[in-house]
C-alpha cells in the first residue's frame, strides 16, 4: 500500500515514520528475531511429506516359503521368487513348483502372480504402516492433497491478515498447525492421514506469508531486497534442520510428535509481537498505532520529528467524497478487465508462478530420488539456496528484475533437461546440473515476489498478486505427481521442469523492466511502465497529468 493510500485514511507518512524510527534498531532486532521463528518453523511442515511419505523398500510374501509373521527380508531362495527387475519385482511373484521348504536350490514356475501380501524391508514411513505396496499413487497424493490445502489456506488467511490483522493471522496459523498437525500421529488409517494432512495445510500454509507480510512493513520500501534475502536464508536453516531430524528421528509418528507440538509455544505472540503499525494506520486505528510507534521510539532511542509528531496527534482529515463511477470506486476486477496489457501481464505473471511452484517443489520432493542418502541430498538440494539469496540481494537493484529471473529462468531449463542425457556413469554429474536448476528456481522464485507485485497499481496490488500466487498453486498441486510419472518414463520430470522454465523465461522478454521506477499507483501507470522506464520522469508526469 502506497503512502498516498495510508495518508487518506490516517493522515500519516508510513515510509517517512519507519526512516526517522530507524531500520536495524534494537525494537527492529527483537521483531526480526520473533518473526524468523515461524519462517524456519515453516520449513519444517512445507514438504514433510518427503519423509513422512517416503518410498521404503518391499517385496511379495511368498506365502509357501514363509509366514505372515516372518521378518526375514531376504531368505536365500528369494532371487528365484521374484521377477528379475522393474515394477514386476514388487507386485508380482512366482510360485514354488513344489512343497516346501524352500531354499536356494527350489525351482520356480516361470509364470507370474500378482501379490496379495508384502514384507517392508522398513517400517519408518506411511508406507509400510499403512500397507501402501504397489499403491504408488497413494503415496504421491499425499503431496497432492497437501498443496491443495496450500491453494485453500491463501484467500482464508488472507482476508483475516487484510481484516483483522497480520499478527492475528501469523499467530492463528502457526498455533493451529502445531494442533493439528500433531494429530497426524495418531492417524489410525490411511484416509485420516490425509484428511488431517490437508486441514493441517489449510491453517498452516500461511504463516510463511504472514511472517514476510510483518517483516516488510517493518522496514521502508528501500529494503525489500534484504528483507527477502533474510527470510530466505532462514528457510534455507530450517530446511536443513528439518533434514537432521527427519534422520534423527524415522519412524514418522515419532517425528511429528517431536516437530509440531512446539508450535503451541507461538501462542506467546500474543504479548510478545506488536501488530503490524502500517496496518493499523491504513484501518484508522491511530491510537493503537501510536502505542506501539512511541515504544518502538523509546527502544531505538530516536526522537521522531514535529512534523511526524502533530501527523501522529492530530485528528484524521476525513478524505474527499469521490464520485460515484469514478475509476477509484469501480471494482478492481472490473478495471483490470478492461485493460488488455493487465489482462495480458497477469496472465504471464500467473505462469511464472505455476513454474516457480512446479519445479521448486519438484525438484525438493524428487531429491530423495537421487544416488547416496536422501537426507543428504535434500540438504544439499536446500542448503543450495543460500546462493540464489545472496545472489538475488546482490544483482537485483544492479542489474534489474527481468535480466536476473530471465538468466535464472534460462539456466534452470537448460539443467533440467540436460539431466536425462547425462550417462549412468557420471551420476555426479546428473548430481550437479540438478543442483544447478535448483539454484536457479529459487533465484527466479525468490524474485518473483517483488517482480509481480512491481508489475501491478497499488490499488490492485495485493489482489492481483494473490491471484498469481492463487493460480501458481497448480504446479505445486502438480509436482508431487512426478515421482509417480518417473516410475513409468525416468526421464520426463526433468523434461518437464526444464521446458516450463525454458517458457517461462521467455515469457520475460515480453514485459517491462521495473528497476529504477517508482511504483505505479493506477492502472494508466502500470500500462506505461515500459515507456517508464525509458524516461520515467517525463512519463511519469504525463501520466500524473492524464
């Protein structure tokens, strides 16, 4: 929201009061510390599902060698029983050609039989638990079912942090995902498991985007890039933590009743983090506003201004009565409708989002896919990210937006569909160009955020970026699809990630650079960003003009 917006309802400066308040002050450092909490704890629940829900190792019981109760995974006969390789040689069996005992030396008939039973070679995921053998489809809906959540949870928890406060919404989210999160270990089938999977998404999908909310209106419109940057490596943290207790703790009941509980302790919040003060000036509630800037004042140790002083103390100027049909009063869907090149950047912007979803999250949930141990790999696949940050908080206000995410766009293409080339015997090599493409979406992901939100007028800013975000949920509904896909064609995930991307980025030549301009306020001047740039003061006027 712009200054303009905050003035007409408050009669207050919001960029000018966070400069004389200070950006990286002791109430700023207090703020920064509480907010990081629910972003590393987020990390913990994005794609718990790669654990929790991870493949384990199983083949058919053969009923006339051994018992039901047998835990002996791999008897000395077994090679004869089971067909030589590939999805046959965990659903399907051969029969003894006589009574037993069985052993090395029993022939078996050549003709193949569907199992009826299985004996799990590990008992720490779903999988095993809940007999999901041969069932793979099963196992990837989790995923699914988790990002639809992901879709329901954004308008829900949007329209509280929007109506009744950024605070109220954080604390609502990450509260109730440690509820009910934690009532996935008691789920006593596979049906309960996913119902809870979903409700626990819904209520806690939000808390990332509540806590970035909390953050950036903390601090001035000049830095939006560190705050991006910061919050990005402390989800980087938390993947990586997430890791280490995936693997100190595998059983997966175990694991949630260690993960999520501790979520309750944000309940705390409630005294210890003020409401957002940006917020609650553009809802008119100056009074609590005032509390919270005159404590932020006394910790930083500033003086604020006359100026900001009688701004803070006077009554609110009751704005201009606007005509009825004016733009400003017209539904925001009615004037974005109107506007082709809106229409048109929307849904270009709404791609990118599908893309950053798609192989984000595809490439986190195939990592465990990979050659060595898979809680080493999706430590290296997020620890990774830390370079596409910092890499992001150096280029973006040198370079521009669109020149990075075009590069990081490119080059993520160009890794995902290399990878399926790469010759068996240089798995290190597959290795890299995989981790290279997820350098490279997270470059273009973590960009993305401002990019879009530069792209739109103020007024149908945060709309229209909710619907981007919205409708970029498909390639995250989509992604946990494509271990399930690999099963059938090995090769076609990275085919697939790389070519959405390669669409994507060149989907970025076709809109306006934003670095250098301010943000538009209306339509008109999101229309004109590309002569903007050019020579954003003479445009810029003319459209002020117009």
């Amino acid at each position: 929201m712009s200054a303009e917006v905050y003035s007409a309802s408050s009669g207050v400066d919001p960029e000018r009061l966070m400069h004389e308040l200070g950006q990286f002050r002791r109430f700023h450092l207090i703020n920064y510390v509480l907010l990081a909490l629910p972003v590393f704890i987020a990390a913990f629940y994005a794609v718990n599902y790669v654990f929790l829900a991870a493949d384990v190792p199983y083949r058919c019981m053969v009923s006339e060698c051994e018992l039901s109760n047998t835990t002996v995974y791999s008897p000395t006969w077994l090679e004869g029983a089971l067909p030589p390789e590939g999805r046959e040689r965990r659903c399907s069996r051969r029969a003894p050609l006589y009574d037993p005992p069985c052993d090395h030396d029993t022939p078996f008939s050549e003709e193949l039989q569907l199992c009826d039973k299985w004996l799990y070679g590990a008992n720490n995921t779903i999988v095993a638990e809940f007999n999901l053998a041969c069932q793979e489809w099963k196992r990837t809906l989790v995923g699914t079912i988790h990002n639809i959540g992901m879709l329901v949870s954004l308008p829900i928890f949007g329209y509280i942090s929007d109506h009744w406060g950024r605070k109220r919404a954080l604390i609502l989210s990450c509260t109730l995902v440690g509820v009910i999160g934690s009532l996935k270990a008691f789920s006593i089938n596979y049906e309960m498991y996913v119902v809870v999977e979903f409700l626990e998404t819904v209520v806690g999908a939000s808390a990332f985007p509540a806590a970035y909310i909390l953050t950036i209106e903390l601090l001035g419109q000049d830095k939006r890039v560190f705050t991006t940057a910061f919050l990005g490596i402390m989800l980087v943290i938390g993947g990586i933590s997430f890791a280490l207790l995936a693997k100190a703790f595998q059983y997966w009941r175990t694991f949630i009743l260690v993960a999520y509980p501790p979520s309750l302790l944000f309940l705390t919040y409630i005294y210890l983090l003020p409401e957002s003060i940006r917020w609650l000036l553009s809802k008119g509630r100056k009074e609590e506003a005032v509390e919270i800037i005159m404590k932020a004042a006394n910790l930083n140790k500033v003086t604020l201004s006359d100026e900001t002083m009688k701004q803070l103390t006077e009554e609110k100027v009751k704005p201009v009565e606007e005509k009825k049909g004016s733009p400003e009063t017209q539904g925001i869907w009615m004037q974005v409708m109107k506007s082709p090149i809106i229409m048109t950047r929307l849904a270009i912007c709404s791609w990118w989002w599908i893309t950053c979803t798609f192989v984000f999250y595809g490439l986190a949930i195939n990592s465990v896919s990979l050659a060595g141990d898979k809680y080493t790999n999706y430590m290296l696949v997020v620890g990774v990210e830390v370079i596409s940050v910092v890499t992001n908080a150096l280029v973006l206000d040198r370079i521009g937006r669109k020149r990075t995410l075009l590069v990081a766009y490119m080059v993520c293409g160009v890794a995902c569909v290399a990878i399926p080339f790469v010759p068996k015997t240089l798995p290190w090599l597959a290795t890299l160009l995989y981790l290279v493409g997820k350098i490279a979406i997270t470059q273009a992901f973590s960009g993305i955020y401002m990019y879009t939100s530069e792209l739109f007028p103020t007024h149908a800013r945060h709309t229209l970026l909710g619907f981007c975000s919205m409708v970029g949920r498909i390639g995250s509904i989509v992604a946990p699809q494509m271990p399930l896909l690999a099963i059938y064609v090995d090769w076609l995930p990275s085919v697939l990630f790389g070519s959405t991307a390669l669409v994507a980025g060149g989907l970025m030549l076709t809109t306006p650079e934003t670095l250098n301009t301010r943000l538009p306020d209306t339509i008109l001047e999101a229309e004109q960003l590309a002569k903007q740039h050019k020579k954003p003061s003479d445009d810029m006027q003319m459209t002020r003009n117009l």
